[in-house]
C-alpha cells in the first residue's frame, strides 16, 4: 500500500472528519463530545482488532495503541469479552428473505410468510440465520422500525430497501458501516492504485425546482431498488450460501454497492416562499 506523508494524511484525516463536525454543529454538539466520543470509538475499534489477532487485551496496551491516557482508558473502558459480532441482524434477515428461493415468489419477490407457531415460515427464516436467536424479538424489531405488515396470519415485507424509521442508532449503524466500506473502496483507489477500480460515482444538480423535489426523490427510491435488486439477483449466483455449487470453492469474500441519495437547501427555499408570502 502507498503511504502519504503527515501533512497530507492530516488534510485527509480533516476532509473524512468535516461531515462529522456538520454533524456536531447542527445538533449542538460540542468539541469535547467529539474527542470522548473519538476515545470510545479507538478503544472499541484497538479492542477488535486485539481479540481478532488473539492477543491478550489490557489497559496498557490500549494506551499504547491508541495513545489515550491510562486514566481515560480505565474511565472509558470495560474489560469484557465483547459480544460476538453477528453483522446487521436485521438487516441479514431481509436479505436472505430477498434472496433465499425458500421466501420468494415465482416472480422473485419476498412473499408473505406464516409467523403463528414455533415452526413457521418466519421462524424458519430467523433460524436460518442463527439457531441463538429469538425469532419473536426479531419479528418485534421489524414491526417496530416499519419494515413488515400483519396480513392476516401472515407478515409482509414492505419495500425491497431497507431502511429503518424512527430509529438513530439502527439508522446510523448503517451509516456507519456505509462509511466504513466508502473509506475501504477510496483507500484502496487512492493508496493501491488497482487497474479494476471500485466504483466511487455521484451525479449532483445545485439549482433543481421546489416542485420536482418529490417527484426526483420518487425516482431515486425507484431506481435504486431496481438497482439494488438487479445486484442481489446477480450477485447471489457467486455467494457460497446461496449456490450450492459454490461449496467447494474458497470464500469469505465480501462485496458491497452502496446507493444514497440526498436534498440539501430546501428547508430555506421554504422558509423563503413564507416570507415572500407573508409580505
């Protein structure tokens, strides 16, 4: 991998943090909630790391790899195995109700399943991501954040894309991870320069209508789940669990495309067109 001198990994540092401050700043957020948010995330992060690679984990060095004070490191954290990390549960959940022929129509899309009973549809779908889970705390879950209906005694899936509502921590541990693999994909352009690059791609208009807004954002929606479910369908005949054909052949491998789409500005052309109004 390349390296870049101090200065410039300062400058980028400073570029990757900049939406973070936006953030900081539109909910009053402060300097220091920034730096023990930052000390959590490198303790959190070094302890991953240390586990991963079978070392022991200590206070000492914590400190040493993440350069954190001995005393905020015994303040901030907690000498416990962390929890296995089983990836986004939900998230998990959905896809394989996406992509499994088990919980799909003829047409390819998520049927409705059976949820009454200990041997139905949906705890047959939960169990087929883990046997420790619980598929009743799972089915909560999903009705809390919007994603499923009650039809009768069956359940639906609303919309090919999920995305939680109502919910910082669900919403923002996506965004997080969305983070994470956007960083990968540009760290991996910039520093090891692969003749296939990542797709790394943003379509921008700055002086769009008030009136088109909703149609615009209409046609984001639809397109990306057309998008993403083109990439499901093509990806899945590669993945290891859901092509038995694979099952010889070395996996692990993970691959992501990412969508997002966003409107910035209307909120003062609003508050604009009331004044205007007003007057």
């Amino acid at each position: 991998m390349s390296t870049l001198p101090p200065e410039t990994l300062h400058k980028c540092l400073v570029l990757i943090l900049k939406p973070v401050v936006h953030f900081c700043l539109k909910r009053s957020l402060k300097i220091q909630e920034l730096l023990e948010a930052a000390k959590v995330a490198f303790l959190e992060l070094s302890e991953e790391e240390m586990r991963r690679d079978g070392a022991g984990v200590s206070m000492s060095r914590l400190s040493i790899m993440t350069g954190i004070h001995r005393r905020d490191v015994m303040r901030l954290w907690r000498d416990e195995e962390s929890p296995k990390q089983e990836g986004n549960l939900l998230k998990r959940v959905v896809w394989k109700w996406q992509q499994d022929d088990r919980y799909r129509t003829k047409g390819g899309r998520p049927r409705m399943l059976q949820v009454e009973g200990k041997q139905s549809e949906f705890v047959d779908l939960v169990q087929a991501i883990s046997q420790d889970l619980n598929p009743y705390t799972v089915l909560f879950e999903l009705e809390r954040i919007g994603a499923i209906s009650h039809v009768g005694d069956k359940i639906k899936l609303e919309g090919v894309v999920y995305i939680p509502k109502g919910d910082a921590l669900e919403g923002f541990s996506l965004l997080s991870a969305d983070m994470h693999d956007l960083i990968l994909g540009v760290e991996e352009n910039v520093f090891d320069k692969p003749d296939l690059k990542n797709l790394h791609i943003k379509t921008e208009y700055n002086n769009v209508t008030v009136e088109s807004v909703e149609r615009i954002k209409n046609w984001f929606l639809d397109q990306g789940e057309a998008l993403h479910k083109a990439a499901r369908e093509f990806l899945a005949q590669f993945d290891r669990d859901l092509n038995p054909q694979l099952k010889s052949k070395p996996g692990g491998v993970r691959v992501t495309l990412g969508a997002f789409s966003s409107v910035e500005g209307l909120a003062a052309t609003d508050k604009t067109s009331e004044e205007q109004r007003a007057k």
